[in-house]
C-alpha cells in the first residue's frame, strides 16, 4: 500500500509543510517565510522566529491538505524537522507534529535538517542514484559528506568556522543589504569587474576536505573598508567574493570525488541556488564525465517537501520514534 506523509520544517525562519505520496508524488508544499519579520534586526531573532511559527503552523497544515485534496484519514505518519537548528522553532513543529500523531494514531518521525536538504534533489527526476558525494551549503552548515544510502552518510569536511552561507549574508550586510543578503550580493555580482579584487581560497593549497570563510569574510572587509563604495566597487567586490566562494567549493567537491572515486555530485543547501556555483560545477564535472544534480530552486532553501521525503524513507524502512524524543538544537549528520 502506498504511505502518505506529512512533512514539516520549522528549524529556523520558515515554516515549511508538505504532503507527500511515496506513489503520487509531492501533493501539495506551502511556504511561510518570516524574512520581513527579521529584515529590521539583520538577522533571526528566536523568539519572534518561535512566536511566528506557532501563529503559521496548523493554518499551513489546513492548507496543504486541502491542496492535497487529502483528510487526516489518509496521512500514514508525520515527519517533523528534530534538529540542528533554533531550540524554540524546532519544538513548534516537534510538538504539533506529535500532537498529531498522537491524534490521528499515527507514526511520528524527527528527521535531521541536513538528512533533509541532502536528500532534496530526490523529489525531481532524474534522482541522482547512490553512491554520490554531497555538498550541503547552507546558512547554517557548509558540509561534504559520502552518501551511500539512506542514512548511510560519512561526513568528509565542514567548515571550521562560519558557514558558505553565513559568509555570504555578513559580508553582505558590509555592504549595507538586507538579510538574508546571500541572494542579494550574488545579483550585485553579475555587474562585477571580473579581476579588480582578488580574494583568497581558504584551505585549498593544504590536503583536505574542511572549509573555512572567516578569513575569506575578513578579506572582503578589509576591502570595504579601505575602498570608496560607489555601486561599482560594491558590484567588483561582490563579484571578487561570490568568485573565491565558488572557485573554493569546487576545489573541494572535485578533491571530494576523487577522494571516493566517484561521478555524481549533489548540491543542496540555500548556497545551492547560487548560479555561478551551479554553473562552474556544471562546466567541472563535465570535464570529468560525472553528472551534477541540484533540488529545484525552492527547494535548495529550507522547505517542508525535504522534510517528508526524509521522513517517508524513514518510516518505509520502519523506524518509529517514542513521544519522548526531543527537539535537538545540536545534532551531528
Ligand atoms: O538552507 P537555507 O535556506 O537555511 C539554512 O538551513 O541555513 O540557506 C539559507 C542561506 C542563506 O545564508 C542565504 O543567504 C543563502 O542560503 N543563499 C544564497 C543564495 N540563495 C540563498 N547564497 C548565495 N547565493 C544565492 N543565490
Ligand atoms: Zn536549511
């Protein structure tokens, strides 16, 4: 018989939930993003993230059932986002999606963040078949793990300090734009002067696979600070940053290959939507024979459909979990 799921996703600024059919397909996803409600303060507040949640959520599960023409009848289990991610955020969408559970008798699973994004670009056709090497680049978490099956997963580098996408939105926020400031500094790029600044690739001339930004963050400041910002040196040194991010990225995902001996490479994470990395590893892995697959682009940044895809392979391969378990802000892949 097939299993219908109820995906949900409250880790940090969006709540994210989905109806999915292991048959059917993705039946309905809604999206709820607070990125107005943190603009002001440049960054997540927690509690006005968790105060948010709580006001969005069951109005958005009434909604993708409705979407997925489906009652409370037809979900055979609930997956919910168990961590890493903002404590408070988290238990909104662990306690209602037990609750519901609870309610409706079925089973409940807590699924991990980055299990979620790394799977993402299984919800598209043509799915990337395991093994593959992953990069995850979020706001959160900067990642190359080797993937070998669900839930088979060994992390081979992270970022020993800020992640892709926190690099991104600080040195954005230099620069006087809005949070999250990823997306926004990546379009100033594209009127960049390829060349005027050149910035470093932080830990590619040693072996290894871990990353780190600050270094890369501080470059870029060094470079606001000392240059007169008219909108042409702020689009040149965009450009110089987004380039040393990609360029660095790429070094590691084809270290990362050869290192396993593997050809397909998965992209996912909020940094994944980025279109100079989509399009240098594009250009990389042709020149290797391999193939690169992403998510579709609303589903790179946080979404409930990566939640119940997780959860849905969870709970066909019969893991169930106690009401008991926690919400776990801290929580290694
Ligand atoms: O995965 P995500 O939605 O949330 C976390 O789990 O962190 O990722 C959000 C991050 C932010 O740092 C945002 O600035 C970045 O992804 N981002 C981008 C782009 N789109 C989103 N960074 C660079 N270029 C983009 N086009
Ligand atoms: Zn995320």
């Amino acid at each position: 018989m097939n299993m219908r799921i109820l995906g949900i996703e409250t880790s940090c600024d969006e709540t994210g939930i989905a109806v999915l059919d292991d048959e059917l397909g993705l039946l309905s996803h809604e999206l709820y993003s607070q990125v107005k409600l943190h603009a002001d303060y440049g960054g997540v507040v927690p509690e006005l993230a968790s105060r948010d949640h709580i006001r969005k959520i069951v109005p958005l599960i009434k909604k993708a059932l409705k979407d997925a023409d489906t009652n409370a009848q037809q979900i055979d289990g609930i997956a919910y986002t168990q961590g890493p991610g903002l404590i408070g955020a988290l238990l909104v969408g662990a306690s209602v999606g037990r609750s519901l559970a609870f309610a409706w008798n079925v089973p409940a699973v807590g699924v991990h963040h980055m299990e979620g994004h790394l799977l993402a670009p299984m919800l598209d056709d043509p799915k990337p078949e395991f093994p593959f090497v992953a990069l995850l680049v979020s706001g959160g978490h900067t990642m190359m793990v080797k993937v070998e099956g669900i839930g088979k997963y060994t992390v081979l580098g992270e970022s020993v300090d800020d992640a892709a996408g926190e690099a991104f939105d600080k040195t954005a926020k230099m620069m006087g734009l809005d949070y999250p400031g990823g997306p926004l500094l990546a379009k100033m790029a594209d009127k960049g002067t390829p060349g005027r600044f050149d910035f470093p690739r932080p830990m590619t001339a040693k072996p290894g696979l871990d990353f780190s930004f600050s270094g890369l963050k501080t470059a870029a400041a060094n470079s606001i600070r000392s240059e007169k910002l008219d909108e042409q040196t702020k689009a040149d040194i965009a450009y110089a940053f987004q380039e040393a991010v990609v360029d660095t990225l790429a070094i590691k995902c084809r270290r990362a290959l050869k290192q396993t001996g593997l050809k397909r490479l998965v992209i996912a994470g909020g940094v994944s939507a980025n279109t100079m990395l989509r399009m240098q590893l594009e250009t990389m892995m042709k020149k290797i024979n391999g193939k690169v697959y992403y998510p579709r682009l609303e589903f790179c940044t946080d979404n409930g459909a990566m939640i119940a895809y997780a959860g849905l392979q969870r709970l066909k391969a019969g893991q169930v979990e106690s009401l008991s378990s926690k919400a776990k802000p801290r929580w290694s892949l």
